[in-house]
C-alpha cells in the first residue's frame, strides 16, 4: 500500500466523522497531553505514553484528538520504538522497570512466548485511548477515528508491527475489530503484583505492516463498512 492509499484512508474516514460533527487533528505539544487527558475525564494517563516518564519528540510520538464543538472528546497516543534485533522481554522489562518500578524492580515476570517471538523491529505502540461521553458511543465513530490513527502511523513510521493492550472484556466485546488489530495474545504478560489499572489478564493486540495494509485496501475498496 503506497502513501496516496494511506492518505486516501485518511480522507474516508476523516469526512465522514466531519458529517457527524468531528474534526480530527495531531497534537505534537507533549507538555498540553496530561490536560488534555484530565479535561475529558480519563483518570489516568500510562507511564508508557506520558511525557514524564519519556522524552517524547515529533519524531517517536503524536498524539490524535477528537473534538466535537470546539472541545476535545477522545484522544490516543502513539509511539514509535524501534528495537533492531533486539529482545522484546528484555525491553519491555527494562521500561516497566523504569515506569512502575523505580527503576530498580522487576515488576514483569514472564512475556507471552508468541509476542517475544514475532514482535520485533519497529514497533508501533497505541495506548491511552479514550472516548469521552461528549463523543458518544458509536463505534463507528471509535472505527475511524482509529483507522486515521493507524494510518498516519503507517505514514510517518512505517512500522513492521502495531500493537496495543486491552482488558479481556474488551476484546470478548469486539475491541480487536473495531481498533483495527487482527491477532490477540491473552496473559501478555503476567506482573509481579499488577499496579492500577494494569491486570494479568490483559492481551496483546496487534497487526502487522501485511496485514494492516490489507484491510485498508478492502476499506478503501468498500468504504461503506467503515
């Protein structure tokens, strides 16, 4: 899928939320993202994408708004992680270390061998993502609003992997389909005593550059499944 398709997604799904009221728009300011997150009632922003705990810059971060009537009402924030060959548990290990456990503790004991095996180069992370009930609660509109995520991420990082974390009952409730992953990892990674809101029934979900760019092709083919 070459950058006019990825661009063509883009515009789909952004005139669309445009006829329900949306507009959609990139925040790079790392200092506004923890008001943001506390003026649409989230509460809490994750050690992995808040800008005290990484230095962020416009090269491995953005973040995405909704906003309805001048006001923000959802947001998501990604990132970009590039490990060459690395380790994923040895990386993932060594952040959460950092994030959750001043980093002097190990707080996660064992990685889903699925996910140590196959996600490896560049990663791109989605997290934090958040609907406020100022933007409703249509999933069609949480579809494509995460469908532009997915492809300003293609743009800009072209990752080999894009994967997110979700609770077991978001994923029995459809989250993989409507956030655009086709592959789930259950027990991603079992914690030492899990800090809030992380839990050890969490999955991994996630796709590859393939496949990603499939399903944007059939979306472009047949917009009217967005």
């Amino acid at each position: 899928m070459g950058e006019y398709e990825k661009a063509e997604l883009i515009a789909i799904c952004r005139e669309k939320l445009l006829a329900d009221g949306f507009l959609v728009r990139v925040e790079q300011d790392f200092d506004m993202v923890p008001k943001i997150i506390e003026a649409i009632g989230k509460p809490y922003l994750t050690p992995k994408m808040s800008p005290f705990f990484n230095d962020f810059t416009g090269e491995n971060c953005f973040w995405l708004l909704l906003e309805k009537d001048n006001k923000v009402v959802a947001a998501a924030g990604a990132r970009l992680d590039d490990l060459g060959d690395g380790s994923l548990t040895e990386y993932w290990r060594r952040t959460m270390r950092r994030h959750y456990g001043q980093g002097v503790t190990d707080m996660v004991t064992s990685i889903a061998s699925p996910l140590e095996q196959d996600l490896r180069g560049r990663l791109a992370y989605f997290g934090d993502l958040y609907f406020s009930r100022a933007a409703g609660r249509s999933l069609q509109t949480v579809r494509r609003f995460v469908m532009i995520g997915h492809m300003i991420t293609a743009l800009k990082w072209n990752p080999d992997w894009t994967y997110a974390f979700l609770r077991e009952k978001d994923v029995k409730r459809g989250g993989c389909y409507h956030y655009g992953f086709n592959r789930y990892i259950p027990d991603a990674q079992l914690w030492q005593d899990p800090p809030e809101p992380r839990e050890n029934t969490e999955y991994c979900v996630m796709t590859n550059r393939r496949d990603l760019s499939y399903m944007a092709q059939t979306y472009i083919r047949s917009p009217e499944r967005l």
